[in-house]
C-alpha cells in the first residue's frame, strides 16, 4: 500500500471542488490530493447529455481565477440577445484546462483520477486496484454532498418493455433519426432541454408527448445577466423579487407576484406549478415548449409497454409503438437534502451558502478555511443553504441566501473579495452603476426598502406554511 502527507484529501474534481481548493491556492501555501471516479476533471460533466448547456451565463461559473468563454452575447438560436451559455464539452475542456494549467504546476496539487475513497485517508485505483492512504494534515473536503445524478448514471425508476425503445438524453441524437414518435419523460430541465433539441432540429411538434409529472416554475435568464447593459433586467428584477416577498400573502400570492415582475416564468399559464428547481429558461426557449400540445399529466410513470403507458395512479394512457421514449428523469441533485456543518474537526462537507450558485458557495469556503481559525466563526458565515424543490422551499432558501448576504456584510475583507470575484454575477455591476442616472438610484432605493420587510414577511409566511 503506498502512503502520502496532504493538509486536504478532496473528494471529487467537480464544480464544487475546484472551486474550493481555487482560491485556497491563491490564499494559502496548503497541499492537495483530489480524488475522483472519472477519468479527468469535471465531475458529472463527463457524464452530462452532448447538447447540454449551462443553465446560467458562463461569465459566473466554474472556478474564480479563471475565466470561462468569452462574454460574448448570442446572436441567434433562443438564448438570443444573452450571455452565451458554454455547452457540456466546453465546460469539460475547460475543468481539464484548470487541472492541467493551474493546478498541477502549482506543485502543490496530486490528482488522482479513476479512484473512489474507501475509507478514512484511503483511496483505490479503480483500474489496478491499488490502495493508497494519506495523511491528511488538516481535514478531508467532500465535495460530493449533493449526489448528482445525470441521465445516463442513474437507476430507471420505471419499468420499460423490451419491445419498447427507451434511451437517455446521452442516446438521443444517435436513435432520433430511426424514428418519427417522441415521447419525452420528465419535467425538469434535461426534459425541456431535449424537447428543445427535436423541435429546434425539425421534429413537428405533433409527433412530440411530453410526460409531466410536475409543471414548474422557471427563473427567467434575463435577470441573470451580469453587466451594465442588464442593469434593469438583473438588479430591477431583483428590486422587484424583494417586493414581491414583502408583500406576499401566501406561497401563491407570491410566485404571481414574482411571475408579473418578470422573475419567474411558467410553461404552461392555466397550470400553477407545484415544482421549483432553480432551472433558469429563456423567453425563447418557452415560445419553443408551448409548442408541444400532446403534455400528459398523471404524475409518475410506472411502466412503459409497446402500446401503452402506465402510471403510478393506475391510469393508463395508449402509445404508439413506433415510439422513442426520452428519459430524463434523473433528479439532478438532492433538492432540499438535510445539511450538516460546513466545518467540523477533521472535515468540510461543502454545500450550498448562496443557492444554487454552487460554484460560488465552495469558493467562499476556501476563502472562509483560510482566513478565519475558528470553526464556530466559519460556520456561523458558512451556514447551509437548502436547494429548493417546492415553491415553499423557495422561501426558505432565500431567507437563508439572504442571512449569509447579511453575514458576509459584515466582513470587510470577505466582502471586498466576494464582490471582486468573478464568480459572484451581480457584485460589480452594482458597485459600476452611475447612480446618478435616476432609474439606477430608484432601483437601489427599491432594494434597501424592502430588504428587510422581505425577509420578515417570508419568515412569517414560513412559520405559518
């Protein structure tokens, strides 16, 4: 068995972290081993679907010392008019460009792909079978919280005949031309992702089901733009979020509120969604969804069959057997998973502190591990944050966003690096605004009257839920 000395064993060389160990090499001397299942640096990334895109602009994601894409705004397809969005293999070049160029010549980093930790301080190659164990000096850093799970790596929770043709998003551009029936199974972003590829690659919409077992409400990618030119749409749309929680009277009340200041947009306007996943839509992308009319709703699939579909509720709905079915009903990530302290005596359990910007959160951790000693001192500035899978779960989310905003105010060197980081998307726009410009200082005036009475009223909303 071979040994090592590290200060941190880190599991996974995802998005999570490297971000963390990012900025601990920047603020500290500290050594690393990372450890991850995948052959290179990415996490699930390398298990993700070809035409996969990020959700969010590609200006605030991945890890702070390094930039990703170009700022370029698109000028075609449904993201028109935004910052561009990397697609899935961008994104992996772009981790394994960190690793290569960063990471390894800093000479303080070990990498050790296709291994799997299994047990305190020791790791196995998952090819030769070879242990090896370290001496962790400081803490093991599990970067893994969140259990992400893509399409083409978890378990089919539906029974499917063999006589029925059944595939992952991963599948989809290889099988789609040996077809001409789609049903997409599924109602969270892969699903609405994939229902986009066949349309916008020629598919008539009547030839398109779509199995929904929950409509969602979706975060409207204009406001999530990070420049100047966005100002109205970002810092306005967040003026007009905080007063639609301060001025909601229930959990309803305030997504219409949010869906009217053009923060939250939905499908479907006669269905009112029971879903929240933080998946963040183009208006585009929304005309495109509409046009799928054949949209069944009888909650979950039980089992597919050549000619029929069966649900969990005993009804059953005809098929076309020609059909290809699209599964895309991985869950993601743990929405709303118990948390745990950030920070405990011999480990750090990264999760979200500013939901679901994850990335950002495990980079402030870093920053937190290396300025501060005290675990009670990191932990009260590193409190977990719940990502959200109802509506409901919406505002203890934001609560716990903004108590963190609030506890990071308070520290000026956190906060001047925080708003310096390129990773956190709205910080230098607002320290850029000309308030001057009466629109710009009406909009900030909007955000300090009604931070507080936001707050309030959503714990109250909470407590009477």
């Amino acid at each position: 068995m071979n040994s090592l000395e590290t200060d941190y064993l880190v599991i996974g060389s995802g998005a999570v972290g490297m971000a963390f160990v990012d900025v601990l090499l920047d603020e500290t001397d500290a050594e690393f081993v990372i450890v991850d299942r995948h052959h290179m640096p990415g996490g699930h990334w390398n298990d993700a679907y070809p035409f996969v895109r990020l959700h969010q602009p590609s200006a605030f994601y991945g890890v702070s010392s390094t930039k990703l894409g170009s700022d370029r705004i698109d000028e075609t397809g449904s993201n028109k008019g935004y910052f561009e969005l990397a697609s899935g293999a961008e994104v992996l070049a772009y981790y394994e460009r960190v690793m290569r160029e960063r990471f390894l010549p800093s000479g303080r980093v070990r990498y050790f792909p296709f291994s799997e930790v299994v047990g305190d301080g020791r790791f196995r190659s998952l090819l030769s079978g070879e242990e090896t164990t370290a001496d962790v000096r400081k803490r093991t850093v599990d970067g893994t919280f969140f259990n992400t799970s893509v399409p083409a790596t978890h378990k089919r929770k539906f029974a499917v005949d063999e006589k029925a043709a059944c595939v992952t998003p991963n599948e989809l551009p290889r099988q789609a031309a040996a077809h001409r029936q789609f049903t997409i199974v599924g109602a969270g972003k892969t699903a609405m992702d994939a229902a986009v590829w066949l349309l916008d690659h020629g598919a008539d919409p009547e030839v398109v089901s779509w199995i929904v077992p929950r409509d969602s409400w979706l975060m409207n990618r204009a406001q999530t733009q990070p420049s100047l030119d966005f100002f109205d749409d970002a810092i306005g749309g967040f003026a007009g979020q905080l007063e639609a929680c301060a001025n909601a009277s229930s959990v309803d009340d305030l997504f219409d509120r949010l869906e009217e200041s053009g923060a939250m947009l939905r499908i479907d306007p006669a269905r009112r969604p029971t879903m929240f996943h933080y998946a963040t839509i183009s208006k585009g992308e929304i005309e495109q969804l509409r046009r799928i009319e054949n949209v069944l709703r009888q909650g979950r699939v039980e089992s597919i069959e050549p000619d029929a579909i069966h649900f969990a509720n005993g009804k059953r709905a005809p098929a076309n057997p020609a059909t290809l079915y699209i599964d895309c009903t991985a869950t993601a990530v743990e929405f709303a998973a118990e948390t745990r302290p950030v920070f405990e005596r011999r480990r750090i359990t990264l999760q979200s502190l500013r939901s679901p910007l994850l990335p950002l959160s495990a980079a402030i951790a870093g920053y937190v591990e290396a300025h501060y000693n005290d675990d009670v001192d990191k932990n009260r500035l590193c409190k977990p944050v719940i990502l959200a899978d109802t509506p409901a779960e919406f505002m203890q989310s934001f609560v716990g966003n903004m108590a963190n905003q609030y506890a990071w105010l308070q520290e000026p060197a956190l906060n001047a690096w925080l708003n310096d980081n390129r990773l956190e998307p709205f910080g230098k726009v607002v320290r850029a605004a000309d308030l001057s410009i009466p629109g710009n200082a009406q909009i900030m005036k909007r955000i300090q009257d009604n931070m507080m009475p936001a707050v309030g009223n959503l714990q109250k909303l909470i407590a009477a839920a």
